[in-house]
C-alpha cells in the first residue's frame, strides 16, 4: 500500500494556506507556533493582529472584521478587541438590546424632550429611553386603567379586559404609578378599586416576629403580610 504523501508532495496542497468552513483563512506555521493547533495551523487574521499588536495574543483577544468578510484579513480591515465580550459589540443584532458585560453605561437624554438625563441601562441591563413616568405610551395606558377601574374592574385580569395592554410588567406599572399618584386604591395585592376604596384586608399592628419587640403594620403597602421589621428576619430570640 503506498505511503500517503504529505506537505508540497500531496495533491490537494495550496501552498499552506486553507479556509475553514467559516470562512476564516488557515495559514501553516509549524506545530511549535503559539497561535498554531494541533496540526500547525494558524488563523491568519490573528496572526496579522499579532504582528500589528507587537504583543503576544492571549486567549481572551478577539479579532474582528470590520466588513464582516471573514476571508478579508487585510491589515486596516482587523480590530483587536480584549474580550468575547467585547467582541459582541461588533455583531450586536438588531433584537438584542441587553447591556454587553464590557459595554459602558453612558448617560442619555430622555426621549419626551424634558431635558433629563440619566444613565441609559439599568441596574438589570435593560435599556432606558423615558424618565420613570415620562413614557407617552405609559401616560395613555394609566388612562386606560384608571378608567378601567372606574368602571368596575377590580383584578388585574379584568383590568386587561378593558385595556389594549397585555396582562404582564407594563400594566402592573402602570397600576402601581396610579396607587402612588392617589388616583386609585390597591385594596390588597392584585386587587384595585376607586380613590375611597377600603383594604380588603383590616391593617393592625403586630410585633416583629425576631422578639426585639418593635411593632409594626401587619401587611405592607402592597398587602403582602409581614412578620419582621426589615432587616430583622435572620436574628434569633435571646
């Protein structure tokens, strides 16, 4: 059986130079480079961006191809980024909207025109474009439940009966801004009724369930019961 050729002598050689199925371009340096694998191959894009760098690349260094050509490794077309992470930024899709782990939280300005600044993520990564309660969309969906309420609609399914809005975030945002203006009553958690609506459930006074003594209101403003005084819930009775 005749021995299989390698290198310059086999048939399908291109000079040491191939393309993966990605598009990335290989290029043949030797087993013992430290960008090669484990056939001595080295992608050719890192290789010119470490040669520009003028510093070994860590694993951590990503290259990207500012036109998208991944075949396309002249020098001015690579950008040498620290991360994964911050890689994202070049491929950043039209859906995705999420803080990137490496992306800065820069200031903006609010989009109904007030003049008010603020930083455009919050504490979750999502983005912001209104103050809190500047939201034209919010203003018109508040109308839409205070009447809704006004009109008999006590729950929050029943609320989303009488309102465009789906049942979820916004709407119960939207509730608790109205609660907060005096507008309607949140009669217990869910629950809403007219300005004069009485809590369904009675508020009294209870004493903080850790044994310090402090008395507190049994059922906070959203009527959710409590047993602690905030902060209070790890100790133990002396």
């Amino acid at each position: 059986m005749p021995k299989a050729q390698s290198g310059a002598n086999n048939p399908n050689w291109k000079g040491g130079r191939t393309v993966d199925p990605r598009g990335y371009v290989l290029i043949l340096v030797g087993k013992d480079h430290p960008l090669a694998d484990v056939r001595g191959y080295a992608y050719e894009h890192r290789l010119i961006a470490q040669e520009r760098a003028d510093h070994p690349l860590t694993s951590k260094e990503q290259v990207h191809h500012d036109n998208e050509q991944k075949g396309d490794n002249v020098p001015d077309n690579l950008i040498l980024t620290p991360s994964i992470a911050h890689h994202r930024f070049h491929h950043r899709t039209v859906g995705w909207n999420r803080q990137l782990p490496d992306e800065p939280n820069r200031e903006v300005q609010c989009q109904c025109g007030c003049g008010a600044r603020f930083l455009r993520y919050d504490a979750s990564g999502r983005p912001r474009a209104y103050v809190s309660g500047h939201n034209p969309q919010e203003a018109w969906l508040r109308d839409a439940a205070e009447k809704a309420i006004l009109n008999g609609a006590s729950t929050l399914a029943e609320i989303a009966a009488q309102t465009p809005a789906h049942l979820g975030n916004s709407l119960r945002v939207a509730l608790s801004v109205l609660a907060q203006q005096g507008k309607v009553v949140r009669r217990m958690r869910g629950v809403y009724g007219p300005p004069g609506s009485s809590p369904l459930k009675a508020q009294e006074t209870v004493a903080c369930g850790c044994g310090c003594g402090t008395m507190l209101e049994k059922y906070d403003r959203n009527m959710r019961q409590r047993r602690y005084v905030s902060g209070h819930n790890r100790r133990r009775t002396p």
